[in-house]
C-alpha cells in the first residue's frame, strides 16, 4: 500500500519522543512490510488542515494519524467524509479508540501491528452530521470537562490531577436538566443528570469505551437527576467496571437517537469525543455502520 503518515508533535508522547529518530523507525518498519509511505511531523495547529490534504489525494492506499484522542476523532472524521482507510498511532492520555480497536498503546510496538494489519469496515457515530468514534455526552460529563479546562495543567500528570479535581467538584454540584428524545420511533421524556450515546455499546472498562465498534448500534445511556452521594455511587460503579449494570443507569441499543432541550441555554455545552462544544435545543445523533475504513491489527 502507499500510505501517508501524519504525526501532531503536540500530542501526548510525542511531546517528549524524538520525531526524527520515530520517522526513521516508521519509515524502516512500513518499508520492511512491502509498502510505500511517506512521513509528515506537524503541529497541532496544523493537523487538520493536513489531515485533510492527505484524504483528497487519489494516490493513496490508507493515511495514518498519531495524537491524542482528539486528533484521533478528526482524523477518522476526515477518513469517513473521504472514503480513505485510517491507522491510529495513540500518542494521547487515554487512547479509548485505540483500546477499543485493541491496538498496542506503545507509540513503537503499534508500528509492527499496523503495518502488518488489514482494512476493515467498522462504524462510526455522527451528532448533527460531526462525526464521533467515541461518544456524545452531556450533563455530569460535560460539566466536568468545563470544569478541567478551567484549569491549568500542561503534562498528563497534571490533566489526570485536573480532572480529578473537577469530579470532585462536579460531585457537589451535579447538574439536573430536561429531555426530550425519540428513539427508533419510540418518544419519551425525562429529568436527568447525564446522557450518553455511545458508538456501539460500552464495555467492562471503567474507562468507558466500546469493545467491539462493528456492532452497527448506538448505546444510549440516562442517570436520573442525582445528589452528590447518587453521583458517588454512580462513579463508584463506574471505577469497577459496572456502569452497564448501575441500578442509576437506563440503557437502549439503537441506531437513531433524536434529543431535544425543553429549557436549553445559549451556555449549554456536550461532549464529543472529549472536546467541550457548545449544542443547541436538538440535536440528531446517527450510527453509520462499517463506513468508517481502519487498518488493524490481523
């Protein structure tokens, strides 16, 4: 295959790899496999734009992405508007779509695995037509992002303490709003303090990301307005792997979730893929099944 790489220096271990010895390594392992690649180290600000150049080009096999999970999301974005098969290199904090593809989560090992892998046709959830691998969230989990980049912090040890600290604090003020959403057909309407909608099903991890994304189903999530000790228990069953199984949890597989916010303010944010945006009074959220191409492991 001829394949481009695309690296963000500015993600997770990246930051403190030397990218010129890491090319070089990419560079003998790929060519040692039978393919042809080619090799791009950019900064943050720069990877979309290179990102997307990289899907327009009819000359090319699959493109590879390094970075964090938000360099991940677009880069899989930017794959399925294209139709380009993607590899990840997890260069971040927590690397969920990693995980979920169980890939190696060292920057050196996935090298061999990806370039020895196959293309296959997984899913790919959309809000609004924004793509998403991971989830859309709102309530407990956006209120804590808004709280964590309130802070400063500059390496992971001072994200996993930033974000700590803002659980805390979300503990102690969980938020508690209106839903209304048709599902599959099906309309209902609820208080809550969190909602959830995954690209297919969560797993056992407490860290929350699918174990399979070519199920071709949404999981859509809903925790009932909570108190502070609700919001403990409900952290606690997450921490032991029991979110799917927490008496606070109401789960529903499928494929179309319709949400609309009675009582949405112009401040009102959610979560996709763990960056913070702000969401208007409805928004459509979509499973897309096998349309998103990925070089994987065999």
């Amino acid at each position: 295959m001829k394949i481009k790489a695309i690296f963000n220096r500015d993600g997770g271990t990246f930051r403190t790899t030397d990218m010129e010895a890491y090319g070089q390594q990419v560079d003998e392992v790929f060519r040692g496999a039978g393919h042809e690649i080619e090799i791009a180290v950019v900064d943050g600000s720069e990877m979309n734009e290179a990102l997307e150049r990289t899907a327009r080009r009819d000359d090319l096999d699959a493109m590879i992405a390094g970075g964090g999970d938000g360099t991940i999301s677009a880069a899989a974005a930017v794959a399925w508007k294209n139709g380009l098969p993607l590899g990840i290199v997890p260069a971040g904090t927590m690397n969920l779509f990693a995980r979920a593809l169980k890939l190696p989560l060292d920057i050196w090992k996935v090298l061999d695995v990806l370039a020895d892998g196959r293309v296959v046709d997984a899913d790919i959830g959309s809000a609004d037509g924004r793509a998403f691998v991971h989830q859309f969230s709102m309530g407990l989990h956006a209120r804590m992002v808004r709280y964590r980049e309130s802070y400063s912090f500059a390496s992971r040890l001072g994200k996993i303490r930033a974000s700590t600290r803002a659980a805390v604090g979300v503990m102690f003020n969980p938020p508690e709003f209106e839903i209304e959403f048709e599902v599959d057909g099906v309309r209902e309407r609820r208080e809550v303090s969190a909602i959830s909608v995954s690209n297919n099903h969560f797993g056992p991890s407490a860290l929350m990301y699918a174990d399979d994304v070519t199920g071709g189903h949404l999981g859509f999530y809903t925790a009932p307005p909570l108190k502070p000790s609700g919001v403990a228990k409900l952290t606690f069953d997450i921490m032991r792997g029991k979110f799917r199984e927490s008496a606070l949890i109401t789960e529903m597989s499928v494929s179309t979730v319709n949400l609309h916010f009675p009582r949405a303010r112009r401040n009102t944010n959610c979560v996709i893929d763990g960056e913070l945006l702000p969401v208007g009074r409805d928004v459509a959220l979509r499973i897309h099944p096998g349309e998103l191409k990925l070089l994987v492991g065999k």
